[in-house]
C-alpha cells in the first residue's frame, strides 16, 4: 500500500461551557493547513462527531453545531483525510485526530489484518486508533505508537477521561497548549489559542503524553526521546506567520532568512534592485527581512485574491496550478521598467515561479531576480507534509544525484533554475545559512529536504 500522506492541522478544547463554536473557530484558525476535509467530535456523555468535505466556514450550517454539544471536544483539518474518526471500545468511546503520516502504515496493516483487524479505508488514522485499542488504556497505546510507527504524528484523543495529545517523540509536527480561566486547549499552531483569546502555555515536548481536562493540563508520561526533528519546513512555509512554534515566531523566522539572502547578495557585490516584494502571502515575512537587511524598498507586486485557496495544500498537480493562477494578479503600476528582487519560500516543480516571472515580465519589469528562503528541494518528505517525489522536485532534475556540498555547485544549480523560469538571476539560502537564520541547533531540525537525512537512521 502507498502510505497517505497529508497535510493538517489539530484542535482539543475542555471548558467549563459548551465548546462546539471554539472548535468551530479553532479549526477555521487552521485552515491553512490543509483545506478539503474538516470535522469535530464532542463529547456529553457520549461522543457526536461531524466530517465534511470542504471548509469549515463553508460546510457547517447553524442546526448541525447545535447537534454537537458538550464541554470538551475535538477538530481536524486536512488535505487528504476525513477525521476524527470514531471507535467503540473497551475504553468506552474514543475519537481520534491525528497530524502526520505513517510511512510503515503498510506493514502495519497487512500485520493487523493477521490479527484479525478489518480496516474502512487503510487509513493512517485507522493504524493509530487500532495500535491505541489494542494497548487496552491510552497512555500504553500511545507509548506502542512511539514504538511501532515510522513517521511523524501530533495527535488528539478525545475521551470520556479528557484529551489525551501527543507529539511523537521527534517532535516533528507542531502541538502547543493554551488556556484562560475557563478553557484549556491544544493546538496545532498558537494562532487559533490567540485569537480565541487564550493564553499560550507552552509547546507539548516530543514524546510527551498531555491529558486536557477541564481543570488543567496533566502529564501522565514522557516517553524517551533520542533527539529533537522539529520540520524546518514550518517556519519557511507551512505556518501561519502569526504563529509561535517551539519558541520561535514564524514572523521572525521568515525576516530573520530574508535577511539572510540580502547578506549573500551585500557579500557577492550587491543587487541592484529598485523594489523588493514577496510571492504572497508566504514571502512577505521573507521579502520584509530582504527590505530591513539590504535597504531596498519594500513594494507589493501582486494583489493577493483573498477568496481563492492555498495553492500547496490542494490535493492535485492540476488544481494547485489553477488555483496558483487564480491567487496572484500583477499591479502593473508597481512594476513598470522596474528591476525587482522577488522573495519566495521554497521552489518545488519551479512552475508557479516561472509563471510569476513571466507575468512580471509582461507587466513591464526589467529584472526579475528571484530571492528563495528554503535551499534547494532535493528529496521528498516522507512524513506527512506533500506528496512531492524526486520527480517533482526541479532542482533535483539538475543535480541527478548526490547533493550540493558547495557554493561552487549550488552557484551552478542557480544559473540553470534562473534559465529555466526566465528569472534574470537565482539565489537560495544554503543549508548552513538556513539553519543560522533560524536560530535553532541544526541537531534540533528535521532538514531531510534538504540534506536527504531521515533523522533516527543518521550514522553515529
Ligand atoms: S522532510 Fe522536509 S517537509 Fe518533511 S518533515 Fe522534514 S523538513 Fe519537514
């Protein structure tokens, strides 16, 4: 079985009232993460629980909230799939919502199904639900999870107990706590604690089993942990630039690499550039930190169309281009006989950059100098953030093998991407300077993008 991978986003919330419109606007906090499935679950004794294709501002009329009543509850959004999922068991009713992807999810299936398990649809949620169930409590299950899966995962339990949430013992996949005097919650990103005016407690450490309840947080164990692999991705791209992750604002992640790049450009001679902007809306923190570093003016280039979707977090090549297209529209006033240092976070299939310099280009610009955060895209993510293979990634279609280990060679790498997006000049961050612009110990991260290293299989 290929396993499935997604990119989501998680909410659990206990409180002393009903919770279903703090769900309900946890999960909307969230939607950035992942925007084809959403679903809550609540819990009054016993547990309702709601799925929709679509998104959350979209899919649940006012008579379906009134359905889901109780004091503690669960959310999900997701790219591919429908959650949380509901199981009876020996420990009563439990549902579940996961974030992450089991790359074993195969073998663990075929030896289930050994077992006797049956399985809906071979889902990864399924994997995790059945592991807890059969562990007999949650705290064993969660501890066989840690030693059973591959991959990553940031889950919510939602039982007749509390929320049980955990993180895997990598950290991989954000999860924090938040409270005010009547709610304790759990988050995949601080954004949705913040805006439902809640306090941020603290980030749930990896390997740490958290029960919510709705008189406090309680940590029932610590499972070992061998190092820390938060995704490096998530500061670059994936959060919410109003987010706090493991410490470090995403806001300031995003200034502190587009500063990086204006420094490689002040010691490599300089660019003369009469604007700098962002591809919205995930340069802007990128492009703003190129503006502080290197003094050129910052200046918008293209109008943001609010009402279109996340191009990354549609499910196929097909709709992520439409929907790319749809997103961004040139102010051509910005832009005439301009020479524009344009900041992005990452370059995949190098499609959508390349449309972006040719609608510049057509606008009038003179230059179009692409400035990118990430290092080149050299290998996909195995847990659980896109569905990116070798052949997706374009910088991999250059260097066919192997890594870039030199300036020498990524200098290289940046003439052949600028010659194929018709960009009058390429830079990225290198590796070493990504990970200084973050401020986070390299041994901390998960670079595997990057560097191809699976953190846990590095040679001691
Ligand atoms: S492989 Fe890349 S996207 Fe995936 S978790 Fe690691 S850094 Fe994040």
């Amino acid at each position: 079985m290929k396993s499935v991978q997604e990119n989501c986003g998680i909410f659990g919330i206990c409180s002393s009232a009903d919770c279903v419109e703090d769900i309900y606007q946890g999960i909307d906090f969230l939607q950035h993460r992942g925007q084809e499935y959403c679903g809550m679950a609540t819990f009054d004794g016993k547990i309702h629980q709601i799925t929709h294709y679509g998104k959350v501002g979209n899919t649940f009329p006012g008579p379906e909230l009134r359905i889901l009543t109780g004091t503690k509850g669960i959310g999900h959004v997701s790219l591919r799939e429908r959650q949380p999922v509901m199981w009876q068991s020996r420990m009563g009713e439990i549902s579940v919502a996961f974030s992450g992807n089991i790359i074993n999810a195969g073998e663990l299936i075929e030896g289930m199904k050994d077992r006797g398990h049956a399985f809906y649809r071979s889902y990864n949620v399924e994997v995790i639900a059945k592991i807890i169930i059969e562990a007999g409590d949650i705290v064993s299950g969660i501890g066989d999870l840690s030693r059973k899966i591959i991959g990553a995962y940031s889950l919510v339990v939602l039982t007749q107990e509390g929320i049980y949430a955990t993180r895997d013992v990598y950290g991989y996949r954000p999860l924090i706590l938040g409270k005010d005097a009547n709610r304790y919650a759990v988050s995949s990103e601080s954004r949705a604690l913040h805006n439902l005016e809640m306090d941020v407690v603290r980030d749930v450490r990896p390997g740490e089993i958290v029960l919510v309840q709705n008189k406090g947080f309680q940590t029932l164990q610590q499972l070992a942990s061998a190092r820390k692999a938060h995704c490096a991705f998530e500061w670059a791209y994936t959060a919410s630039i109003d987010s706090i992750i493991d410490g470090l604002f995403v806001q300031e992640a995003r200034n502190n690499l587009g500063q990086s790049l204006a420094q490689r450009d002040i010691e490599e001679g300089g660019l003369d550039a009469d604007i700098v902007a962002p591809v919205p809306m995930s340069g802007i923190g990128h492009a703003l930190g190129y503006h502080k570093r290197s003094g050129v003016n910052y200046q918008d280039v293209f109008l943001y169309n609010r009402y279109a979707d996340r191009s990354y977090t549609q499910s196929t090549q097909n709709a992520r281009e439409k929907m790319a297209k749809r997103k961004l529209s040139v102010l051509r006033y910005a832009v005439e006989n301009r020479r524009i240092a344009l900041c992005d976070d990452s370059i995949v299939r190098g499609t959508q950059i390349l449309h972006k310099v040719r609608d510049l280009k057509r606008a009038g610009a003179k230059e179009v100098h692409v400035r990118i955060a990430c290092p080149p895209l050299m290998y996909p993510c195995d847990f659980g953030i896109s569905t990116r293979s070798y052949e997706e990634l374009a910088a991999r279609q250059f260097f066919r093998s192997g890594d870039i280990t030199s300036l020498p060679q990524l200098q290289e790498l940046e003439v052949w991407m600028a010659n194929q997006i018709g960009a009058d000049s390429v830079k990225y961050n290198s590796i070493d300077q990504f990970v200084k612009a973050l401020g986070i110990p390299k041994g901390d991260l998960c670079l595997k993008c990057w560097d191809g290293i699976r953190p846990g299989t590095e040679a001691s």
